[in-house]
C-alpha cells in the first residue's frame, strides 16, 4: 500500500473518530482527533495534487485552531 493510501486510512480514522466524539459530547478531544485527520488528508492532497481534497480539508485547519483557542479562552 502506498504510503498516500496509508495516510488517508489514517486521516479517516481521525476525522470519523472525532465526529463520533463529537457526538458523545467529548470535548475539546473531539477537536484534536478530527484536527489531526484534517491535517492527514490535507497533506494528502497536497502529495496527490489534488485540488479539491487540499481546498476542503485546508480550509478546515483554521477552523479548528479557533476551536481549540476558543476553548483555552472561555476556561
């Protein structure tokens, strides 16, 4: 398996367990599980030169360090 698919099982495996966090109202964890996979996929974008993925997960990043700021904020 190439090392490209590997890293996308494994951002996979981050995102989906950080929706599933989310879900069960595990926070802020559930922000660092699905941060993590993001970062994955966008380096995975970024290899495979594939825009769309890249744009999506990409935009994603900012919106989870503001999560994660807003958190260490509001304690």
């Amino acid at each position: 398996m190439k090392s490209v698919e590997k890293l996308k099982w494994l951002g996979t495996f981050f995102v989906l367990s950080g929706i599933l966090l989310t879900n069960l109202n595990y926070y802020p964890m559930n922000i660092y599980l699905h941060g993590i996979g993001v970062i994955f996929w966008t380096l995975c974008g970024y290899l495979s030169k594939d825009k769309a993925i890249l744009t999506n997960f990409g935009f994603q990043i900012p919106i989870f360090v503001f999560g994660i700021i807003n958190f260490f904020l509001t304690k």
